[in-house]
C-alpha cells in the first residue's frame, strides 16, 4: 500500500500523487463498443468504461467491461467475388465458396473454378 493511502482514501490526493509522477487519467465519455480482433476470434466489450492513462506521453487504454467473444468468419471483399467470378464464368456463389476454400488466394480459387 502507498503511503498515507490508508482508510481514508482522497481520490484528489491521489490525482495529484499521479499528477507529480507525470501520470494523467482520463475517462472517455460515451464509448459504445470495443473490439479486439484476432484471426481466430473478436473479443466485444459492449458499453465499456474506457480510460487514458498518459504518464510522459505514453498512453495506455484500459477497458472495463464483459467481454464476449465472436468466433471471426473469414470475410471476401465482393471486388474478389466479382473478378473470380469473371474470370471463370462462374457464379458469385460459386466464386465465394471457392475463395473461402483457399483462404482468399485469388489464383487458386480461379484455377479451382477452371478445372
């Protein structure tokens, strides 16, 4: 425990104990949502408190909150969809399951498509 921060804990006496260490905290208003993207997954805080704390110019983001985590589906830009699909003759659906077949490669999902 700090010094002098004892039973009778002054939240000001502790901003300013930070404020001589360079440390400065600031709450965020109104945050409606956080995501931290993985490529596995998306962890969502929905409503969180959010602050910054800079101490000398590094800041630090701290999130309280319930997270819950999204397993990622992997996404394929429609521009993809449409040139697989033009390249092959195929249909869009045809062109989107291929590309997720190879992970967003754009030759092998063509070459799958041509064979």
């Amino acid at each position: 425990m700090m010094p002098g921060m004892g039973r009778n804990f002054n939240p000001r006496k502790m901003q300013a104990m930070m404020k001589q260490f360079g440390i400065d905290v600031n709450e965020i208003a109104n945050v409606e949502q956080v995501i931290i993207r993985t490529p596995e997954k998306d962890i969502v805080f929905d409503r969180p408190d959010v602050s910054i704390m800079d101490v000398r110019g590094a800041k630090t983001y701290q999130i309280a909150g319930a997270p819950r985590e999204v397993p990622r589906q992997q996404q394929v830009p429609d521009a993809d969809v449409k040139l697989v699909a033009e390249q092959t003759g195929a249909s869009e659906e045809a062109a989107r399951a291929a590309l997720l077949e190879s992970k967003g490669d754009l030759a092998e999902a063509i070459l799958k498509l041509k064979k």
